[in-house]
C-alpha cells in the first residue's frame, strides 16, 4: 500500500520485521538478551530471562486487520520498546550496545508516528500538518475504534 | 511536565460486556496495589531520589503507570458497555451505579474508595524502595487472580501485559533498592 505522499508502508514494514537478519545491532553477542519489538509488545517484556509466564497461559500475537492498524500497531510495538529498554537504560545508562538498540526503535517510533499522523491524524498535540485544528476528532484511545481495534 | 501521547500502551478491543470482570477489574485503577496507587506512588517519590538513576527510573515507571490507569480505564468502560441498570445491579454494581453511573471512579473490587493511605513516601529511598517493591508484588497476584477468573482472550491479553510489567518494575526496583542499601547505608 503506497500513501499519498509515497509512503509504502509495506516495504517499510517489510524491512523492519528483516531488521534482526540484516541489522548489525542483532549480530551482536548481547543481541540475545532481547526479543523484537513485535514479541515484546505481546509479552510485556523486552529481555528473555525476565519473562515469567503464568500457568503457561500465552498472550496471543497482535495482528492488524488494517493498514492504518498496521502502522499503529507497529507505533504500539517500537513505543514499547523504548518504554521497556528506557528503564533498563535508566540503570545502566553507559550500556552502549542496548542504548544502540534504543536509537534503532527511537528512530523507527518516529518515523511511523509521522507517517501515521501525516495519514490519519495526530497522535501528539504539535502535529500541525493541516489546516484544521485535529486534536480532538475521534476516536480517541479508550473509544471504540481508538487504533486498538486489531486485536 | 506530561505530555499525552494519542494512542494507548497495549491494545485493549472488548467486544462482549462482562459485569462480573468490570467489577473486579476495577480493583486494578482503585486498589490498595492498582494502578492509580503505583502511578501517584512513585511520581511522589522521585522527588526525594538521591542520584540521576533513582530519579530517571522512578519517574519513567511512574509515567508508564499513568498507561495503566488508562488500560484499565479503558477495559471497564468496555466491559459495561451497553449494560442496563437492570443488569448492573444484578452483578452488584447497584451501588456503585448509584454513585458513579458508568463513569470511571477508583474503588477497589468490593468498592471500597481510593485513599492516599495506599501510598507512602518516607523520604528514604531505601525504604520507599522496599514499599515499592512489595507494591509490584501485590499488583502482581491481583493480576493473577484476576486471570484466574476469566477465560475471554479479550480480557486476559491485556492482564497478561500487565501482570509482566509489574514483574520487571519489581526487578528494576529491586536492582536500585539493593545498589542504595551498599551505597547509602540507608
């Protein structure tokens, strides 16, 4: 699906899932501490050692249903991410390889955040890309269709 | 300073309301461990923070604890959606019906109100650190209640995430807790 502003959404999604084969930030030794951002979001945790599950009930995998979910959801997953390494970090903040790897998902967050807002409307309230002030059309997050339909 | 982000931190869609689960969700806004508790608890406490890491960490758990308030904000509004009073007082929502229509209001899940006796802030970190510590524990087994009452995926996704944050803000916790215990002698 290519946006208006030639924006394709699927090659860019494409490439991020291929992040952890071709990124050298997943070649490293540390690289096996952490999952991606995908089964971080579904698990609530972005290092493996620290996933404790519950009477082995797993979480289901996230899927969108839409491509504007699409994007949203893959906000939600890089937004976790620096969420989940941003309190590691926040501990060891001279951990240079996991503050890398925190760039890597800063740099993807906002990247899919403009894309989304230029398409769909604003997530925070600088975006001004329009000629209408859109902050406060629906959905918002608890409405709904508030972006968290595709579950 | 906050500022809010338009989307929530996982994605919360109930399709089928559940009285019995809104009752007792509830408990994780408006209980001794909810969320509104864990998020006033350590925003409150990162003042009195000694060094650049207690600082960072207290305030960045506190924020995401103002997403859970919103989750859960969010799962009971769904859950009671198109709800009859009818309906309601037949799962014992009657009173709080009575007080609080459908809107949000932290009670736990007896209904017993929020109080700010369900925080502490002693001024050593040390010993916030402790109280913090024992709060993600106890949010933890209401999670794990919580998951043991209900079947719908709907419901349970979201209580799992939950449930595994409240392990690593434990782990992150314990970490500084036993660093200042050697450093500061607290």
């Amino acid at each position: 699906m290519l946006f208006d502003n030639g924006f394709d959404v699927d090659l860019y999604m494409k490439n991020i899932s291929n992040l952890k084969n071709n990124d050298y930030l997943y070649n490293n030794d540390n690289s096996n501490k952490i999952v991606s951002d995908k089964i971080g979001l579904q698990k609530g945790n972005m290092f493996k050692d620290e996933y404790l599950s519950y009477k082995g009930i797993s979480p289901d995998i996230i899927e969108a249903k839409t491509e504007k979910d699409a994007l949203m959801l893959k906000i939600y997953e890089t937004c976790f991410a620096i969420t989940d390494l941003g309190l590691y970090l926040d501990l060891h903040p001279n951990d240079s390889y996991m503050y890398e790897v925190y760039q890597n998902y800063v740099s993807n967050f906002e990247k899919c955040k403009d894309m989304f807002e230029k398409n769909y409307g604003p997530i925070n309230n600088t975006f001004v890309d329009s000629s209408n002030y859109e902050w406060i059309k629906n959905p918002w997050p608890w409405d709904k269709d508030g972006g968290t339909k595709y579950v | 300073m906050f500022k809010y982000e338009k989307k929530l931190e996982y994605p919360v869609n109930i399709t089928k309301k559940n009285l019995e689960m809104a009752k007792y969700i509830l408990t994780g806004l408006g209980g001794s461990a909810g969320e509104l508790a864990a998020a006033t608890r350590y925003y409150i406490q990162s003042f009195s923070m000694p060094d650049e890491r207690g600082k960072a960490l207290l305030i960045d758990i506190a924020t995401e604890e103002l997403a859970h308030v919103e989750i859960i904000s969010t799962m009971f509004r769904q859950l009671v959606k198109d709800a009859t009073p009818e309906e309601l007082k037949s799962y014992n929502l009657g009173d709080y019906y009575t007080e609080h229509g459908k809107g949000v209001y932290p009670v736990n899940a007896s209904g017993m109100p929020f109080t700010a006796t369900y925080i502490q802030s002693t001024g050593n970190p040390v010993v916030d650190l402790a109280e913090d510590m024992a709060a993600e524990e106890k949010a933890r087994a209401s999670y794990e209640s919580l998951i043991d009452l209900t079947d719908n995926p709907e419901i349970l996704n979201p209580l799992l995430f939950l449930r595994q944050r409240e392990v690593v803000h434990y782990n992150r916790f314990k970490e500084l807790y036993e660093d200042y215990k050697n450093k500061y002698k607290l």
